[in-house]
C-alpha cells in the first residue's frame, strides 16, 4: 500500500517560534493604531448600527398585500412545487365573495400558508415561481428565533408590514 | 366458469371510442374476411374496417402523436365542431376534421404537415382570445388540454388587444352540490351537452345564445340531476366544469395514479385512484369496454370518502370493562381465542363485499385454526337484496342495485345467504369491508367485528357485546378479485398503501395460527 507522507521537516526559523509571533504582534499593533489614532474600523456595533445590504440579497421570506390587506397568494402551489427544500406548505380553499381583493372574482386563496425556515435553503426559486408577485424574501436577515415553532413562518407572520423589501 | 371472463385491472393502451361497438381491427381474426381497406397516415399504411374515420384509425394504432382534439370523445357522438383535429387529406382541397370523415381506401393523410399546424395555431389563438388564463388557480392546470396543445401548437402570442369577455354570473356558478362552471374558461366543446344529451339521456344542460354570448346552462331551476356529474368534470378539456369534491384539495401533478376497482356496486367500474402521501383525493373512471366503459357514477366516485373517514378503525380494538379499547393484534387474538373455544357456537358471517380469496380462505382455512365447527354463510345488507338473483339495473347506464361488489363471487365459494334472524349462535364473526350491511343481532349477542369498520356503525351496535374488532384493509389497499354482476372477474392490485395497523384477512389468519 503506498502511503503519503504529510509530516514536514522544520527549520529552525519555525522551530524557535519567535519569528511567527513578532510578524502576528506586527499586524496587531498596525490594527490597533490604525483604530485608535485614525478611527478606522472594520468592524460595526451590530445591533445598534447595521450593514447595508444589496437589494437583491434573500432573507425572511414576506407574501405582499394589497390595499384592504387581502394576500396576493391565490394558493397556485407553484412555489410548494418548485421549492427544493419542500418547506413551503399550503392549504386552498375557496374565496368568500366579500373578501376579493380587486373587486374581481378570485375563486381561490390559502387557508394557510407556512414556511419551514429551517429547512429552507433561501434560494428565492419561491419568489421566481410566483405568477401573482405574492412571495418574497425580503433584505431581513435577523432569522434568530427562541424556539422551533417560532421558525415556522405562518400566513398572519408573512403578511406582517413591509416597505418594499425592507421591514417598516 | 367456462364463461367467465378474468383479467386484470390495468390502464388500458388504447383507450378508445366504441359509442360505436366497433371492436379494434387486431382482435378480428376471421381469415375468409375480405382484404380490409387501406389508409396511409403520415408514411405508414394501416388497416381499417369500414366506417372509421380518420381519428379512430390514428386511435387505434397509436402510432404516432395523438391528433389534437376537443370536441371528439371516444364515448360520445361525434360533432366536428372545434376543428382542432384538422388534417391534410391528398386531393382535397382543404383540410378535413378527422373525427368525422371516414376513411376510404387508398386515402393518404398527413397529419402534420406545414398547413396543419398553421391552422392548429390558428385555432389555438381563437380559443384562447377569450381565455382567462387563469391557470394558478384553476384545478384542471396540469392535465388541462387547452394547455397541452397549447404548449405544442398555440402561437405563444396573441392579436387580441381588445377587453377579454368575462360571464359575471357563471364565473363560479354551482351547477348542482357536486360540480361549479366556470364559463369564462369554456371552450364550446359541448362534449357536456353531448354526455347529458347521449350517454345519461337526462337532458340537463343545453348552450344557449350564440357567437360571443355562447353560454352552458342548466335546462332545470334544480342544476344538474344525473348521476354521473363527475364524468362531466373529467372530460371537460378544460377547468370549466369542476368536482367540488376535488376542488381546490390538490394540484394534479402532485397525485400519483394506481389502477383498482370501485366496490360501491355490483358493476366494479374501473378506476384510478389519485393519492398523494397515501391519502386519497379523488377516483376517476378508466375505459374498460366490457365493464363500465369510460363512466362511472357519483356515488362510486365519492365514495373514497368513507375509506378517509377519521372515524375509520385503523388499529384492533379489544373490549375491557365495556369499552373497546386499542391493543396489539397479538393480544386481542389470544384473548379471541380463549373466549371462540369456550363458545358452544360460533358463526361466521362473511360480507359480500369480502374478495374471492377471502371469502375462500375464512370459509376453507379459518374453522380449521379454531378447532371447532363453524357455520359459515354471506350477508349482503343491500335493501331488497339477499343474492345475487336478486341484482338489477337501476339505469341505462351502469348503476346496479346490488350496492356490494362481489356477490358473486362469494357465491361462487359454495356460500349460502345468511337468512332473517339466523344469527343465533354464541359468537358472531362478521366480516365485511364497509360495504356489505350489518346483520340484525339479538340484544346481547356477543359479536367479533373483522375488516373495515367506523366507529359509527360499531356505535349502532350498542345493545349487542362486541368482543373485538380485527381492523382489515380496504379494497383499494389490498389484493384480490371481484365477480362482477356479468360475471366477469377482474383482479386488482394495491393502489394505496395502508398506513394505519390494519391487516390484510391472510396475515390475521397466519398470526392466529401461529398463536395456537
Ligand atoms: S427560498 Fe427556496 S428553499 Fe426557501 S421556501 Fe423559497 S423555494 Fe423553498
Ligand atoms: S406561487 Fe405565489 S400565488 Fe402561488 S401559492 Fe405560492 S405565494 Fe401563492
Ligand atoms: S382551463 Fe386550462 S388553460 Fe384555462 S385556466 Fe384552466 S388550466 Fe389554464
Ligand atoms: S363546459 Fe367543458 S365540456 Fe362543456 S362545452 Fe365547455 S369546455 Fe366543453
Ligand atoms: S375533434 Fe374534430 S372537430 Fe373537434
């Protein structure tokens, strides 16, 4: 059986250690004056003060609402269907009259609607799948939760009020 | 049984149109017949017996893609109005609609030629001008016709610029409890009003107005009256007619699709079951000449509904201190054991809706394991039914009186009838797959419940002691055979599988004896 051999011989700069540590305490000094001289930091204040990020990035999913606060899901199952991670869970039933949205007719909506976020993979194939523009994920990615139940995302949750892809 | 008649239930390859009883021209052997005529189609030359049109001979052999169509259906009348079927025919001047020109001899068609699918794409983009398009929420999306040949022959755009036509009224309009229209999504077919017309001779829907305004209306105040409203849903090319049942539980492409047999009358139409996760969401009919043709009635298209019934006895019940309580099929056939030896009697009464080879096994191989003698006999249950002499059409179609699916078959054992207030033995054993009905018992006879029974009935049977209950499969979830009321016997397979602890009648009876 050939082996490999992965030990390695060491030279005597690397054996006495000094070296190595002189170079890491080099970049620590330049770090730290660098941040106490000149202000510059790479690190932010997190909770307090929060990045920016691209309008395109795929966080906590949201279903859009119209005006009188009707979901714009006509429980279609297309995002169930196309959902890789097969997270989303829908249940249809039949629109009251009273409550169509557009004044229209709208024969179908969901029931309930529920999002297993442990299980998703944010791919956004959901957003891409929906032909009624109601799925989204939204530029929020604060997903820390306190307990399995609460990672499940329901219709009133995802209906929650939003300004454009960002939390109001 | 010389003339009985026994295959399997399966999807048949060729579905085809025998309103006509023609038979195909394969299974005509006769050898002294003339040469049979000749009609070339796209290449190849085919045989045909005289009065086939284009379409059924295409249909026949299945050679190549299926012509488009949606006013043809195999089991009704021909009309020739949608003209989607369209053809080139050689030394025509125009296209031809295949459903209803006859073939002749030495006729050369071509079925896609360049002109063909010019004029599919023209009536593609007719058809869909006044489309809502409403596919995600409409039910047929899927197996929808209008979008199959859409996807294969539509224009992808359209030169409507104008307002759709929109019916406010019959956007959801329920024509009866079981099926609701949407008109907006009709395409003219009008194979409903030739199904009403034709095969259920009821009469019930008729299209009134014309052109723009055409629209399907029910010719009663009461909606639609037949029986068979959910053929009507099946057929309809497009999600203009809807089983309300069905609608809206689940998207076609998630259900997967088993062959079996409806066991809610004597006739045994075959079907589909269509399940996903091993729940039932609907049955639909599968062509079968012999037996139920392309039909099947409400009542049988429903009643999967009482195998998904939460009050269904999944698991075997044991009585302790007057209540049935859930145990391990071990412990209640030990303690069955003990109490059916002590009995001086015991009965079995056997449903008519057990299959043959139950039937076979508990009337043969069951005393046997009991060590004692037993007086078997059937029950049937259905009102103004004891045998199968009893058995009668309830219509031109297929519904039968008989409302269990294998008297016959049971009769066939060497089984005779259970006859008013014989139940007078010791012990009872009913037998039944929630078919048959349940046999009038003294007050206070003890009684074993075996196969497929809900806690509802088992609640009627409150003045009497029920000893167990042994939890059997369905007949959708197991194996088996019918005999029909014809006298054909049709074998079925699992279509679903049973989930709960229910056991099949050869797995109880192996348990009970390996107990003793
Ligand atoms: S983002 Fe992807 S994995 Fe998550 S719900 Fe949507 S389709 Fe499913
Ligand atoms: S794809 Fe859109 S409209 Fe369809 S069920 Fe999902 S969220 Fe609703
Ligand atoms: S009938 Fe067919 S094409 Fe029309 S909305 Fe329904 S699925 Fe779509
Ligand atoms: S309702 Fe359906 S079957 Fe009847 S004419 Fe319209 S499309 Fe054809
Ligand atoms: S199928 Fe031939 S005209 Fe409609």
């Amino acid at each position: 059986m050939a082996t490999i051999n992965v030990s390695k011989k060491y030279t005597v700069k690397e054996k006495t250690y000094l070296p190595a540590i002189l170079i890491g305490m080099k970049i620590t000094m330049k770090r730290f004056l660098q941040g106490f001289l000149l202000r510059k930091h790479d690190t932010i204040l997190y909770p307090e003060k929060k990045r920016d990020y691209s309008d395109r990035f795929r966080g906590m999913h949201f279903i859009s609402v119209d005006k009188n606060k009707t979901e714009n899901c006509t429980a279609c199952y297309l995002c169930e269907t196309v959902c890789p991670a097969e997270c989303i869970h829908i249940v249809a039933d039949e629109r009251d009259e009273d409550q169509n949205p557009y004044g229209v007719k709208k024969e179908k909506k969901p029931v309930s609607f529920d999002i297993d976020s442990l299980r998703c993979c944010f791919c956004g194939f959901c957003e891409e799948a929906c032909p009624k523009d109601a799925i989204k994920l939204s530029t929020n990615y604060e997903l820390a939760v306190s307990s399995r139940e609460e990672a499940i995302y329901d219709l009133d949750h995802l209906k929650r009020e939003m300004n454009g892809r960002s939390e109001k | 049984m010389s003339n009985t008649t026994e295959f399997e239930i399966k999807k048949p390859k060729v579905d085809l149109n025998y309103a006509s009883e023609k038979k195909p021209v394969a299974s005509d052997p006769s050898p002294e017949a003339k040469p049979l005529p000749k009609v070339t189609i796209d290449g190849k030359t085919y045989e045909f017996k005289p009065g086939d049109t284009i379409m059924q001979v295409a249909e026949r052999y299945k050679v190549h893609e299926e012509i488009p169509r949606y006013c043809y259906h195999p089991g009704m009348p021909i009309a020739g109005t949608c003209r989607m079927c369209t053809v080139e025919v050689e030394k025509a001047p125009k296209l031809m609609t295949s459903c209803s020109t006859p073939a002749a001899d030495g006729m050369v068609v071509h079925t896609r030629s360049d002109k063909v699918l010019k004029s599919r794409t023209g009536v593609m983009e007719f058809l869909l001008t006044n489309h809502p398009l409403d596919c995600p929420v409409c039910d047929k999306a899927g197996e929808c016709e209008l979008q199959d040949y859409n996807y294969e022959y539509g224009p992808g755009t359209s030169n409507f610029k104008e307002e759709k036509r929109v019916f406010e009224e019959a956007t959801t309009k329920k024509l009866s409890d079981q099926v609701t229209l949407n008109m907006n999504r009709c395409v003219h077919c009008e194979r409903c009003v030739r199904f009403t017309d034709d095969v259920t001779k009821t009469n019930d829907l008729v299209m009134v107005n014309r052109g723009w305004h055409k629209e399907l209306e029910a010719t009663t105040e009461a909606g639609l009256t037949n029986d068979y409203q959910g053929c009507l849903t099946d057929f309809c090319p497009v999600g203009a007619l809807t089983w309300n049942d069905f609608r809206f539980k689940k998207r076609s492409w998630f259900l997967s699709k088993k062959p079996s047999i409806c066991d809610r009358c004597s006739k045994g139409c075959n079907i589909e079951v269509h399940s996903d996760a091993e729940v039932v969401y609907r049955y639909v009919p599968i062509h079968n000449e012999m037996v139920n043709g392309h039909w099947m009635c409400d009542s049988g298209r429903s009643s999967y509904n009482d195998l998904m019934n939460p009050m269904r006895v999944i698991s075997p019940l044991m009585n302790h201190q007057n209540g049935l309580h859930s145990t391990t099929l071990q412990a209640l056939l030990g303690e069955l054991s003990i109490q059916l030896k002590n009995a001086s009697s015991v009965q079995l009464v056997i449903g008519t809706d057990a299959t043959r080879e139950e039937a076979a096994l508990l009337k043969d191989k069951f005393p046997s394991i009991l060590g004692k003698n037993v007086s078997v006999s059937y029950f049937n249950g259905t009102a103004g039914v004891t045998s199968s002499a009893d058995d009668k059409k309830m219509d031109n179609l297929l519904k039968m009186k008989d409302l269990t699916p294998n008297t016959k078959g049971v009769e066939e054992q060497g089984i005779s009838p259970l006859s008013q207030g014989e139940v007078s033995s010791d012990i009872v054993i009913v037998f039944r797959n929630g078919r048959a009905g349940i046999p009038k018992m003294k007050a206070g006879q003890k009684v074993i419940l075996w196969g497929v029974w809900n806690h509802d009935e088992i609640k009627t049977l409150s003045s009497q002691t029920v000893l167990g209950v042994i939890a059997g499969l369905a007949t959708i979830e197991k194996e088996g055979s019918f005999k029909n009321t014809d006298g054909i016997v049709q074998k079925f397979h699992p279509a679903i599988v049973h989930k709960g602890g229910a056991l099949s009648a050869h797995q109880v009876v192996n348990m009970w004896k390996s107990l003793n």
